[in-house]
C-alpha cells in the first residue's frame, strides 16, 4: 500500500488500518464488501445548511468543545478494538493559523486527530498541513484531492438506521475505489464507518452546535438507552 494513504489515514485514526486491509485483495465482482451496512431509508432532503454553491459539510460534523460520541465497535483490525468507544471534543486552541479542535480516537487503539473550519469545509491537520477532509458543496459524487495520493467523493444515502436513532441528511464519505466508507449526518456527526470485517456505528451522542452556528448555538442529545 502506498505510504501517503497510510499517513494520510493515520490522521483519522483507525481509518489507517481499514485503509490497509481494503488494499490487501480486489473482491470478486458478485462477492459483497465489507460489513452490513446500516438500514437506509428514502431521504426528503439534504442538510440544511447552505454555500453559494450548495449545501455545506460543516454541517456534518458539529466542532465545540466537550461534544461527545459514542460509538459500537463490531469486528476487527489492528487499531479497532470490539466493543464501546466514546469520542469526545478535548480541546480548542489556535495551532497553525486556524482554531484547531482534538477529538480523541473512537476505535479502541487509535490516536487523536485534530480538525478545523475552513469556510464551508472542514480540513484536518496532516504532517503540518491543513487538507480538505469533509469538503464543500454536499453534491452527489462531489469529488476533491485530500492528498496527491488520496481522493474522496459524496453519495448521498439519505435516512440512516444506527443504535442511536434514525437521521436524515446523510451523507458518506468514499474513497476512489469505493473500498470503505465513512456516514456523516447533518447535526449529529459521523454515524458509521463500514470496511472488510469492521463495522462501526454510533450508539449515542452529545453536541452543542459549533461555530457555524453564528451564535445561534444549541445543544442536542440521543442516548436510546
């Protein structure tokens, strides 16, 4: 595998060792991939929130201090750990020209990564560099370079079934080949994540509103339990 997508995935944690064990095999053309993806349902409309172009992606992935997520781990890889994880906003603080927020890892084993507004995308720190990790606009098969490397697209999925509940305004995150895929919904954050032999899904959270808000904060929370 190459060695700029590991270091680029190393940067979301245990998206580095889904990376590497999509790469290990092509499936066979009717063999399905990965594991069973959470329940879709028809989606009315995309997120609400809007650039001049179409909708924005910081809408996915609220960014405030002490935001929580937590998370059910099923299967395995070398940095996913079975079982519960919670994520958690730890910190906000200006590194490298841009208010920079950490959230912790939300596999069991992998390592904090630390994201930023950039007008309507929100871009994560690579070896020193900010790069476009959830770009704008929100289009189906929107496609933009995070790395010379590494290329991502949107599909649009609507309604998304997890333990935590059903939301709309679901999109997923893919790269070239199609080989993972990461969920996204609007004013909730990341959902799901789906690979060969790993599942992730979202079991509860806990977000105030970030900085897209314009002061117009709030606070949200799901815990079906």
């Amino acid at each position: 595998m190459r060695r700029r997508s590991r270091l680029v995935l190393a940067a979301f944690g245990a998206l580095a060792a889904l990376e590497a064990s999509c790469k290990t095999r092509a499936p066979a053309p009717d063999e399905p991939v990965g594991m069973p993806m959470p329940a879709l349902v028809s989606d009315p409309a995309p997120v609400a929130a809007e650039t001049d172009t179409g909708p924005a992606a910081t809408a996915l992935l609220p960014l405030a201090v002490e935001n929580t997520w937590k998370y059910r781990v099923t299967g395995q890889s070398s940095v996913c750990i079975p079982g519960e994880h919670t994520r958690t906003v730890t910190s906000a603080q200006p590194l490298a020209g841009r208010l920079a927020f950490e959230l912790s890892g939300f596999c069991g084993a992998d390592l904090p990564v630390k994201l930023a507004l950039d007008g309507s995308q929100i871009v994560a720190l690579d070896e020193g560099q900010w790069r476009s990790a959830l770009a704008s606009p929100l289009e189906e098969q929107h496609a933009w370079d995070f790395s010379p490397t590494l290329s991502y697209h949107w599909h649009h999925i609507g309604w998304v079934h997890v333990p935590a509940g059903t939301f709309g305004g679901c999109w997923e995150r893919l790269p070239e080949d199609n080989s993972w895929s990461q969920t996204y919904c609007a004013d909730v954050g990341m959902v799901a994540l789906s690979g060969p032999d790993l599942l992730v899904e979202l079991e509860s959270y806990r977000v105030t509103e970030g900085p897209r808000a314009s002061g117009n904060e709030h606070a949200s929370a799901h815990d079906p339990g």
